[in-house]
C-alpha cells in the first residue's frame, strides 16, 4: 500500500535559521506530492504541490521538489520566521484518475523562536 | 474562498453516550471527508463520501457512521462514545475526483470521560 513517512518532530530553531523537513514515500506509479501546514487551533491548508517528477512546489519561500529516484519530497525555506511555527504534513495521492483519497505522514511540528 | 465549518470546536461527552459532529461545505463540493488526528499517529481516514447518500470506509471506521442527507453536509457519528475515541476530528471537502486539493474545517476536539 502507500505510505509516507516524514522526520519526527519536534524541530526547535531560531528565526532566520535554514529549514529542511525530510519526507519519503511508497507509492506505484506516479503519485501527486503534497505538503499541508496546521497552524496552531486550525485545520490544515495547502502548502505546496508537485504532480509530476522533477515539478517544484513553492509558496510562501517554501519549496520541496519532487525527486522520482530518490522517491522524496523535502520541505526547505531559507530563513524561518515565528509565524511558520506549525506542524507540517507531507502527503501523497495516488497515481490514477479518480483516486483522490490522501495518504498522510504523522506530521512534524516546527517551533520557530526569536 | 471554500469554507468548511464544523459545529463545534470543543465538546465534551460521557462514556456510552451517541455523539453528533456536523460538518458544512459551501462551496458544492462533491467529496467529502471524516479524519482523526492523534499525536504521533498523524491524520487517519475514518469515512468518506462521493455523492449524497453514499459513503466509503477509510481506515479507521470502527466505532463510527456517517449521514449524508445533502450535498453541503457530513455527519460523523459515535453510536456509543468510549474514551478511544477522544481526539481532534477534522472534516474537509474536495471539488471533485479530478482535483486534490482537499480544504479543512477548523475541527472539533472530543473529549470523552
């Protein structure tokens, strides 16, 4: 079956400090890549997306890109502010029309201090 | 902007008892979704639903029904309420089975005592 696995939390770093968040997946085919944030008391929203191999998801000075021969979906920005801290999801949908049910990593909770 | 609203953001039932959580999308989404979030354990699919008055098992279903009597709303029901069941439940939408992107309601945190 499908799977995601990301990097357990917590991350604890300091304002302007460089973030990488490391997802792998398990998937046949060509699944769609994504990554969703929860800030603190609200449900999760879309981050970022890559559909296809070699695609780059960028929003808000985050990026991941989507690497077939390594099967992963890194999540990196530059220079982290107090307002990312949140927990990240990195999630995949599977390959094939009409297959729109996500798979879910257990999340990793980032805290961004002054 | 696609606004899913849940009925509750906190509630807290007994042990035994059947407990409503009531999910809204304005937006005529065709898909709609059941999760729970536990720490460590991530989102898990409970139920979801394709069409008014149809519904799929996720994952996670034991315990659980769901009602979808119009295309705006989801009901997540607990028949019988037990303390496994504490969590945060979040419900989203999607517009159709072409499209990924799925949009969260707030959620509800249960606490069953």
């Amino acid at each position: 079956g499908n799977s995601v696995t990301q990097m357990e939390g917590p991350v604890t770093l300091s304002e302007e400090a460089f973030l990488t968040i490391n997802c792998t997946y398990t998937a046949t085919g060509y699944p769609s890549l994504f990554w969703y944030v929860q800030y603190p008391g609200e449900g999760l929203q879309l981050l970022l997306k890559a559909t296809k191999a070699d695609d780059k998801g960028s929003n808000k000075g985050f990026e991941a890109t989507y690497r077939k021969e390594t099967t992963s979906f890194h999540l990196e920005k530059g220079s982290v502010q107090v307002s990312d801290s949140a927990v990240y999801f990195c999630a995949l949908a599977p390959w094939g029309a009409g297959s729109y049910q996500l798979t879910f990593g257990k999340g990793t909770k980032l805290s961004v201090i002054p | 902007d696609v606004k899913v609203t849940q009925s509750s953001r906190y509630l807290v039932k007994r042990t035994g008892e059947k407990v409503f959580l009531e999910c809204v999308q304005d937006m005529d989404h065709e898909n709609m979704f059941w999760y729970r979030q536990d720490p460590g354990l991530g989102l898990r699919l409970i139920y979801f639903s394709y069409d008014v008055k149809m519904k799929e098992k996720g994952d996670i279903p034991e315990g659980y029904s769901v009602s979808r009597e119009k295309k705006e709303r989801f009901s997540l029901i607990l028949e019988s309420a037990s303390t496994n069941q504490t969590s945060m439940y979040l419900c989203a939408s999607i517009r159709d089975s072409s499209s990924y992107e799925q949009y969260f309601g707030p959620g509800t945190r249960l606490t069953v005592t």
